[in-house]
C-alpha cells in the first residue's frame, strides 16, 4: 500500500522515516540524480540514529569519495563513529573524480576510516567481497552501534551490468547473515531507467522512497 506523504515535505524524506525503516531493512530510494532531494535523503537514512552511534560504509560509483564525504559534512555536524568507503571505478564519474583516488589519497586515508577500490563495475564479486570486508570488521561493535550502508547508485552499475545480474547481487547482498542487522538504502535514478526495470529491483526492498511532487513510500 503506497502512502503519500505531507505536501510541506520539499528536501528531505518524511517526519516518520525513523518510525517507517527498521533496523536490517533494505531500502530503495527512487530519486533523479540531480536533484537536491537525493543527497538529502541519502543523509536522512544515514542518520536514523546518533552519529556517534551510527557505522557507515558507502559505495561510491558516481561520486568520488571525498566528493561523497563532502556531502556528508554539508549536512551533518558530527562524524559517524566508523566511515568507510568502497569506491568503484566508472565511466560516470566525472574526470576530477577520475583523479582523486591518486592525487587525495592521503587526504581520502585520511577522513575514513578505511577504503577498498574495486576496479571494474562489472566485477560484482570483487564488491560483494569488499563490502562484506568491512562489515566483518565492523561485526562486533554490533550490540552498540547501529550499522548503515549506502550504495550510490545502482543506475551506475546498470550502465555496465545487465538487470538481472545486478538483481542477484543485491538479493545475495541483503540476505546474507551478516547484513541481517545493516540497513541499507540504494539510490535508484527513475527517469533513466525503464518501468520495468524499476519495478523488477523493487521487488526486492522493504520500503521504497520515491520522489514525485512529494515523496510516496510503500513497505
């Protein structure tokens, strides 16, 4: 069932996304790229929690990942207790992105706790094992932090891998043991996709944020 949200809702995802994701939930958010609402959301979800409570690991495909970082800061007063980033290499980035992992590496090392590079956006186990890196990492900090992933964005990758694989690899992703706990939201660009395409990776969320005139979710 699809609930549409307060109109007064302009930049960020609804009063109750607190009450309306739950801990372990895996989470679409439908948004064009380019709009303010995205990054917006993107820190909402990120946020559901303390900061200083809050690990974060994010999956960097469009953003470089002081790029990423910095709109974190835009937003955010605090760090989280943990960050790290898993930053994959393509074509959509921009050639200041292309760049920065040999020019900022210091500076990169330096406000995250750690990052993994994974060469080719179709080498989708090579991702999986990184991400999965560092939730291990993370596992036992388990009963007191609450742990978020982010993945920007899954139209990135579809740039490169087709539809179906991509759909395995998140259903394998969210349904292994190790995730049980990790919330996780995926960025999903609707205006470049066709309906089919949206509706097969909706299938496999248990809430869908998309951005219309207001935000609509359905769980």
């Amino acid at each position: 069932m699809t609930a549409r949200c307060d109109d007064r809702v302009t930049r960020t995802l609804p009063a109750t996304v607190a009450d309306s994701t739950a801990s372990g939930d895996d989470v679409l958010v439908c948004c064009p790229s380019v709009a303010d609402e995205e990054s917006s959301a993107c820190v909402d979800l990120s946020t559901l929690g303390p900061p200083e409570r809050t690990n974060v690991v994010a999956v960097t495909t469009t953003d470089a990942p002081l790029e990423w970082r910095a709109i974190w800061d835009r937003h955010v007063e605090r760090a989280p207790a943990r960050m790290a980033v898993v930053s994959v290499e393509t074509d959509t980035r921009s050639p200041q992105s292309g760049v920065e992992p040999v020019r900022n590496e210091r500076v990169t090392q330096a406000r995250f706790g750690r990052v993994e590079t994974v060469s080719s956006p179709t080498d989708l186990t090579e991702l999986g094992l990184r991400i999965t890196e560092v939730l291990s990492e993370w596992r036992d900090d388990a009963n007191d932090r609450r742990t978020v992933l982010c993945f920007h964005s899954l139209t990135a990758l579809l740039q490169s891998v087709p539809v179906e694989r991509l759909f395995k690899f998140v259903h394998v992703l969210a349904n292994l043991p190790l995730t049980e706990d990790v919330t996780a939201h995926y960025h999903l660009d609707p205006t470049v996709h066709d309906e089919v395409t949206v509706r097969t990776l909706a299938e496999l969320f248990d809430v869908v944020y998309e951005r219309g005139e207001t935000w609509e979710v359905s769980r």
